[in-house]
C-alpha cells in the first residue's frame, strides 16, 4: 500500500503579496501564481478557505483591470 501524497505546505504572506500584486498590475491568475513560485491551484484553495483573501483577490482584478482600461485608452 502506498503512503498518501504529502499535504502542500501553507502560502506564505511573501508569496499571497506577491500574488495580489500580480493581479493588480493586470496579470492572469496563472501568471500571477507563477510569479509567486505556486501553482495557481494553491491560490484558488486558499481563495475558498479565506474570506479575507478572497475579498483582496477581487479588488486586486478589479485595479488591474482598471490599469489595463487606462491603459488601452
């Protein structure tokens, strides 16, 4: 019988602002993820668990949204 896969280990505030951060400047999740070092999955979790995270999630795609819009302009 085999041992069951390790649970992934926490995010790290770092790698949560990092991620955040990504987002407002008008990354994509997946790019974000990325430049945090995690797999978007991770994030996505934590999204579910974290009502706090999910809220700055949202506010981080709606600033980089914005930027994206001012920018095209």
């Amino acid at each position: 019988m085999s041992k069951p896969a390790p649970a992934p280990r926490k995010l790290k505030a770092k790698e949560r602002e990092t991620f955040l951060a990504g987002l407002a400047a008008g990354w994509s999740i997946t790019h974000a993820a990325k430049l945090a070092g995690r797999e978007r999955r991770r994030f996505y979790d934590m999204r579910g668990r974290d009502e706090a995270f999910a809220v700055a999630w949202d506010e981080a795609i709606e600033s980089g949204t914005e930027a994206l819009e001012d920018e095209a302009r």
